[in-house]
C-alpha cells in the first residue's frame, strides 16, 4: 500500500520557508555583506535559489501527493498533473470500493482511484474535502 503525502499549503512551517528563501536571494542579490564578502553574498543567493526551487517543486516529488488551502485542492495520483478541485464547486463525495467520486455543482465528475492508498491516507483525504465543502457552503 501507498501513502499520500499531504502538504497544508497555508501552514506556517511553508511560510517560514518562504520567508527564508526570499531573504536568502535578496541578500545575495543586493550583496548586503559588500564586496569583501563575495563568497558569502554568492552563496546566499545560491542558497535562496535551491530553497525556491524546492519550495515549488515539492509537488512533483512523487506519485502520491495532496496539496490544499482554504480555497481548493490539488490531488495527484498515479498522474503527472493531478487535478485541481475548487471546495466551492463540489456538490458531494462518494467513496465506494477505493474510488473517490467527486461531483461538482456543474455535474462533472472527478474519479480517483484510491485502491493502492493506504485506509488512514484515503480517510484523511476524503475529510479535507468534506471538512472545506462543507465550510464553504455553509
């Protein structure tokens, strides 16, 4: 079985990472340690660059990955580009042997097959959803 890894993308520890970064590549854009400190003012920038990079590459570090906020969710399994779902445009879920139906308010349906994921990961998953739609409808 697989696990999902989840990612709160308003949480704390992804803003403290970004703050981080950000100085990191202005410090060492700027050069704010002058021109004795070259090394210093490179590496900084080298520094905030691969943070950055790793910040917004998370997503695709593997098969099995869940990324949301208040607003929406991204769901990527077994895919290259996963699907992107707004809370407030799903009307319900449905889970029924491993296959996570998603209807929007439209009539579209969104199907994840959920068979290979672990139960813990698949109930977390279906309680991000249900938790933001129904705080978004309310």
């Amino acid at each position: 079985m697989n696990r999902i890894r989840f990612n709160k993308l308003n949480d704390w520890k992804n803003g403290i990472l970004l703050i981080l970064t950000i100085i990191c590549m202005f410090s060492g854009t700027f050069e704010i340690f002058g021109e004795t400190k070259t090394e210093w003012n490179k590496m900084l920038g080298i520094i905030g660059s691969v943070g950055m990079v790793i910040y917004f590459a998370r997503m695709s570090f593997g098969k099995y990955y869940v990324g949301w906020n208040k607003a929406g969710i991204t769901i990527r399994i077994k895919s290259f580009l996963g699907k992107s779902i707004n809370f407030k445009d799903v009307k319900s879920t449905d889970l029924q042997n491993g296959i996570l139906t998603v209807v929007k308010k439209n009539g579209n349906k969104i199907e994840l097959d959920l068979s290979e994921i672990e139960k813990v990961d698949i109930d977390k998953l279906t309680e991000i959803i249900i938790e933001n739609t129904v705080a978004n409808n309310v």
